[in-house]
C-alpha cells in the first residue's frame, strides 16, 4: 500500500484509466492466510472508481498438478 498511497499522493490516478496488479502471495498461501483479499479491499477503498485488474495470477501446485482444487482457486479469484 505504501507504493500505491505514495502514486495516488503524487496524482497518478489522473493518469489512469485502470490500476493493475499481480495478487501472488509470494507462498505457499491462500489468499486468506495471507491476508490478500484485506489488501485487495484497502486498495480498491483508495482508488475511488478506478477499476482494479488482476493482470497475472498464479498459485503453488503443490507436485502433481490437482486440476479441480487449481479450477477452485479460479473460479474463488474471478467471483470477489
């Protein structure tokens, strides 16, 4: 949040059509545990009405991939 307060101080969203931003947890993590969907919400409560976009997305899979806890995890990140 320090980066983006310190663009929106700035008048960065002038310049702004969307925001973007890539919401990997940086471990082996749910969005929960992590505390992201209270980051994204933060962010969304300071750009006003300027669209937030989830440009690059990924997740841990953990060895062999499981396709339905991997198809889970989409469908959870397209609903919020």
């Amino acid at each position: 949040m320090a980066w983006w307060n310190q663009l929106i101080g700035a008048g960065g969203l002038s310049y702004m059509d969307v925001a973007a931003m890539h919401p990997y947890t940086g471990s082996d993590d749910s969005w929960e545990e992590d505390g992201m969907i209270a980051q994204i919400q933060q962010l969304q409560g300071v750009l006003g009405a300027k669209p937030l976009w989830f440009t690059e997305v990924g997740w841990w899979s953990d060895g062999d991939f499981n396709y339905l806890e991997q198809a889970n995890i989409v469908a959870r990140a397209r609903s919020g």
